[in-house]
C-alpha cells in the first residue's frame, strides 16, 4: 500500500488557513484592492495592496497555482515599483520603515512565486526565486526570513537528489531557528530532516545498504518524535490562532509521517518475530493515523483529511475488515472529488477497487479500476510534462554553469599570465641590482673605503641575495612544509647556512684585497 508523507515548505504567507477556499476573504481582499488605488498619497495604500494580494494568492494557490503567481508578481511589482521610486534615498540613508516592508513583500513574493515553479517542475525558476529571496532577508539581517528561505531551498535541493546540500541546508535552517527561538521553524527543519533520513536512510553510513537503511528509519522517527513534542508545545503556549493553526498543521503532519514508518517498516523497538514487529507496527500506524485524522478535521484541512481517510481505510481492508474499509475509502472519495486532487482521487479509486473486488462486485470494481486509469494517466501526463521542463531546465542551467566555468578559467589564466609577467619583471629588476651590487663588491679592491665600509656593503648585499632567494623559493616551502611554522623556520635557516660560507669568504678577501691595498 502506499501512504503519503507531509513535508514541510514553508509558505511566507499572511495567515495559516491555506487548505480552505474562502470567497468572502477573497472578496475583502479585492475591495482593499480598489479602495487602496485610491489613497491620496499612494505609499500606505500600496502596503495595503501587497497584503492584499498576497492573500488572495494564499486563498487559490493550491486549486489555481497560475493564477496565484500572478497575484505574487503584483505583490513583486508594486514593491520594486516603490523601492525603484525610493532607491537614492534608501542609498544615502538607513532604511525606513515602509521600505522595510516593501522588502519583506517583495522577499515573500520570491518565496511564493519559487514554490508554485517548483510545483510546476521548473526546478531552475523555482531556485533563482527561492535565492533571490534569501539574499534580500539576508541584507534586512532578518534571521527568520533567513531560516525560512533555507529551509525551502532544502526542500528543493533534496528534490533534486543533492542530499548533502539539502541536508546542509536544513541544519543551517535549524541552527538559525534554535538561535532566535522560532519553534515552528525548529519544528519545520526537524521534519525535513527526518524525511531525508527516512527517504535515503543515512547519507554518512558506510555499512551495508539495509543497515544504513535502518539507521535512517530510526533517525528519521527521532527527529519526527523532537518535531511532535514542539509543536504540540506550540499548540500549548501560544495565543496567536494563525501560530496553532499552523503548528497543528504541522502536527497532523508528523503523526501521519511517523504512522507510514510504523506501517511500512514494522515497530523498531520490537524485539519479537519480524511478523509480529510489523503487526504491531501496523497498530501503531493505525493509532497514529486517527490522530492526525482528528486534528486534520478540527483545523478544517480536507486535503489531509481525504488522505488520512485513505490510508486508515488501507489498514482496515488488509486486517481483513472490508466494510470498514469501504466506508473510509467512500469519505476519501468524496473529498477528493470535492477538492478535484487526480492524486488522491487516484488512491481512493485503487482503494475501493480492490474493496468491490473482495465484495465480489465485478461491475463496481471495474468502475473504480477506470477511474483509478484516468486518473493515474492524468497524473503521469502531468509528471511527464513536468520531468519535460526539468530537463529542459536542467541542460540550461548546466549549459550556464559550463559557460561560467570557462569565462572562469580563461580568466584566471588571464591573470595568471599578467601575474607571471610581472613577477619575471620583477625578478629580473632583482637580479640586475644583485649583479650590481656584487659588481660593486669585486671593486672594493681598487675603489677607496675604509674596512667597517666593504663590511657593510658585503654584509647588505648578502642580506639582498637572502631575501631574493627566500622570495623565490617561499612557493615550494609552503608545498615541502605544509605550512607549519616550525618546519619553514627550518628551511630559512638551511638558506642561511648555504649563504653564510660564501658571505665569509668575500668578507676575508675583500679585507685582506683592502688590507694590502693600505700597506702599499
């Protein structure tokens, strides 16, 4: 049987009640829409307009995502029309409040309009939006906006299958929460987290596949139980609706989460029979399934519903109670038709066809076996469609990245020709002044100076000739000597051991040139 899990984007949306069409919120939206064009000054009604947009977009996203980004690029319009129209001052002096909020719309819009692209399957639109978004929260020192637009990439890079970034991504999220004390982004980040853990078992094992698979059913069913216990504290603490209403949401996810590995993996505290493990794993499921089941129905989530409906009707139709079964495969169904999810749909018509199979009900199993086809058809049409632009998508962006990386090296090569010309030039300027001033050394002889005089010439030029060589050979010494302090020392003195006997030598002859020199 197949259970669906919940994960965790997070909308940067006005309110919570995402699930629910509501036409009269829909209808106040428009009404602030008209009334704000109005407004004398423009700046307040402005405001006015993105919140309004923004929830709009939030009421249809789920049954009209086309149009819901079209609301989003209004809201990202009508804020970088404002911050455009205000830019020098925003340069000359520390932001203010209203173009504060202008950013935050703006930065919210990203985040919306990269979710509905990456529902879509425009992978690449969907993270320019989503790292757009980050760099504007980052600039406004906003840490939650910060953990929130991590959080999303993460989700998007684990679709992608980058694990790694993903999972670096989501602990940059957590830690980031955990520093400004956001529960529900802790909350958010746990579950994610868990659900990789789950999906991939754990990325670092290096055991056999079904133990490291193991590790991560148990990792993932820790970070699932820490992620329940928050936001059940949520639920506790908090006086803001929208909060609990979210942080449920976030609950019946989890529970259902933590009942699909119970399910498909048997209890892993179990120490009897594999068989009874995985009996017992489907009571637990069960448990855990109507739980979320009542959660989802007291915030009013029918999508959550339809599938928590579905995946109990499953556990009853294989413990062999087939009424039991019908009667929460017909609810899913209904729900489903109400909602028109072909994903759902889907579930319940494969649920009741086997259900009407059992009955012996050729005729009514054959009805939901078609409607089981057309739906599933619709959907592969769908992913089709979508793995059409990923791909597309994908060439692209890696025909950038490629474009990128040879701008890249011929640049580097670039430089390091005008660097390698210069350090030549460099070099042999060097190398000419040692010439000379070794030139002036041999001609101490026959050019009048006292002794103290030839010392310090010989002396100066020999400290050149040390520096130069410690200048050329520095490269290698840091290779030979990994960078160790103690070892480069080591090198420098074997230079200055090598130099010393030359260094005495010119010094006696140049002495003993000057000495006889003096006595005739």
């Amino acid at each position: 049987m197949i259970a669906r899990f919940f994960i965790t984007f997070l909308i940067l949306f006005q309110s919570y009640s995402v699930h629910a069409q509501d036409q009269h919120l829909i209808d106040s939206c428009k009404t602030v829409i008209e009334e704000a064009k109005h407004l004398p000054d423009g700046q307040a009604g402005d405001t006015s307009i993105c919140n309004a947009y923004m929830v709009w977009g939030e009421q249809i996203f789920l049954r009209n995502p086309d149009t819901a980004a079209i609301l989003f690029q209004k809201v990202r319009e009508t804020a970088e029309r404002n911050l455009a129209s205000d830019l020098p001052a925003a340069n000359a002096a520390p932001l203010s409040s209203l173009k504060k909020k202008y950013l935050l719309s703006l930065a919210d819009a990203l985040n919306n309009i990269g979710y509905i692209y990456n529902s879509q399957g425009n992978i690449q639109k969907a993270l320019d939006y989503l790292h757009k978004s980050l760099r504007i929260e980052e600039g406004l020192g906003n840490k939650k906006g910060v953990a929130v637009a991590l959080n999303n990439l993460g989700f998007m890079y684990m679709n992608q299958g980058d694990i790694q970034k993903a999972l670096e991504l989501h602990h940059k999220s957590l830690k980031i929460s955990e520093e400004i004390g956001s529960k529900r982004g802790i909350a958010s980040s746990l579950d994610n987290i868990g659900y990789i853990y789950n999906k991939q078992g754990d990325p670092s094992c290096t055991a056999s596949k079904e133990e490291c698979r193991k590790r991560g059913i148990e990792s993932a069913l820790n970070y699932y139980q820490k992620s329940l216990k928050i936001y059940e504290e949520i639920i506790g603490d908090t006086s803001d609706q929208a909060l609990a209403v979210s942080a449920k949401q976030g609950l019946a996810g989890a529970l259902n989460n933590i009942g699909v590995i119970y399910l498909n993996h048997g209890d892993p505290s179990c120490t009897a029979s594999k068989e009874e493990c995985l009996r017992a794993g489907v009571e637990r499921a069960l448990s855990y399934y109507h739980k979320s089941l009542k959660i989802w129905e007291e915030i009013g989530d029918r999508e959550g519903v339809a599938y928590s409906l579905k995946n109990i009707g499953d556990i009853y139709l294989d413990n062999g109670d087939v009424s039991g079964a019908k009667e929460y495969a017909k609810q899913s169904m209904q729900l489903a038709k109400d909602l028109g999810f072909p994903e759902i749909i889907r579930n319940a018509a494969q649920l009741l066809t086997k259900i009407h199979k059992k009955q012996g009900k050729d005729k009514e199993a054959l009805a939901s076996y078609e409607l089981f086809i057309q739906m599933r058809d619709s959907i592969k049409n769908e992913e089709t469609q979508k793995a059409s632009i990923r791909q597309q998508t994908k060439y692209e962006f890696e025909k950038a990245q490629l474009v990128k990386e040879q701008e890249e090296k011929e640049k580097a090569r670039l430089v390091a020709e005008v660097t390698g010309r210069r350090d030549n030039l460099q070099y042999s300027v060097i190398l000419i002044a040692l010439l000379v001033l070794f030139g002036g050394v041999l001609s101490l002889g026959f050019v009048k100076v006292s002794v103290r005089m030839a010392e310090g010439i010989i002396f100066f030029s020999f400290l050149i000739l040390f520096e130069f060589l410690l200048v050329l050979a520095d490269p290698y010494i840091e290779g030979w000597s990994g960078g160790a302090p103690g070892f480069k020392l080591l090198f420098n003195a074997g230079i200055a051991a090598l130099i010393f006997p030359m260094h005495a030598f010119f010094e006696s002859k140049m002495k003993g040139r000057l000495v006889r020199r003096d006595a005739v």
